[in-house]
C-alpha cells in the first residue's frame, strides 16, 4: 500500500516508499507461541475455571504483545517522494513528519550484524530544523534507500554538487 496521491502536491512523484522491515515482528511471534504453549499447558494442567482465567490473560496477552505490535509495524509508512520525506504511524491517532528535501543536510546508516544479516539497517536524516535529526529504524535495503535520497539532494535546484561546483 502506497502512500495516498491525495498527500502528494502537483508534480510530486513517489521515488522510495517502504515500512520498517519484518524483523520488527519476531518477537512479536516469540510472544504469540509463548502465550500458546502456556495456554495449552494450563489447558490441561489447571482445574476448568483456572484453565478459562488463564486463557482470558493469554487473549489479552495476544492483543498486547502481538496484535498491538503488528497495527503499529502495518500502519507505520516511511515515503521520499521528489520534493520531502514523509513519515506516517500510529493505529488510531495518526502521526505524521513531513521534511523537505531542501532541509536535509545529510543521510547516514547504521548498521548491526543482526542487520546485516537481515538486509535492513537504521537510517539517520539529518535536517536544519531545531528537530535536528529523523531516525528510521529498520529499513530494508537501508544502504540502497540512501544512495536514492542522496541522488534525490545533488538533483536539487540549485543545489552546487548537482551541477558540478
């Protein structure tokens, strides 16, 4: 699901759009086949009523620890588009950062072998507002996203490196 055309300006395109990377819902998984195991155990080991209370604490251990997580990593969106980084998450109250691209001064990576291992890594958008810096944790093809962003900010008008100085 790509970003709404309604959120883009006249003549702004899409160039990158992605979502933190998968990794992000292993331990959510962890924590769904805990609380089943421990579930089915209580199951059979825990008197009828013990065995429904338990099974009512691991439903609301699903909603915690699994669903909640899994809202959050599917509703939160990261898109460069030709003229700002837009950044979109939350469930039920949404929000949102919106960088021109003419106020980044400068887009790093981060990352650890866990990354490396998995092709995602941590993105840090340096700006000139008070905010200073947006940090975007596991994005997938981190190193790639990068060089698209950087070719984005020496294509700027009026930028000096875009035209050779």
């Amino acid at each position: 699901m790509g970003i709404s055309s309604k959120l883009l300006n006249e003549g702004e395109t899409v160039v990158l759009h992605t979502r933190t990377h998968a990794k992000a819902l292993l331990l959510p998984l962890l924590a769904l086949i805990v609380l089943i195991a421990v579930g089915e155990v209580g199951h059979f080991w825990l008197p009828r009523v013990a065995s429904l209370v338990l099974w009512v604490i691991v439903a609301i251990g699903v909603v915690w620890l699994v669903l909640r997580p899994v809202l959050e990593w599917a509703t939160a969106t990261y898109t460069v588009t030709t003229r700002r980084l837009i950044t979109r998450r939350g469930v039920l109250t949404r929000r949102g950062h919106d960088i021109p691209l003419s106020r980044i001064s400068d887009v790093a990576y981060e990352f650890d072998l866990i990354d490396r291992l998995l092709g995602c890594g941590t993105l840090i958008v340096s700006d000139a507002s008070t905010h200073g810096r947006v940090v975007l944790h596991d994005i997938p093809h981190a190193e790639e996203s990068q060089r698209r962003i950087n070719d984005l900010l020496h294509s700027l008008p009026g930028d000096g490196r875009a035209e050779g100085v």
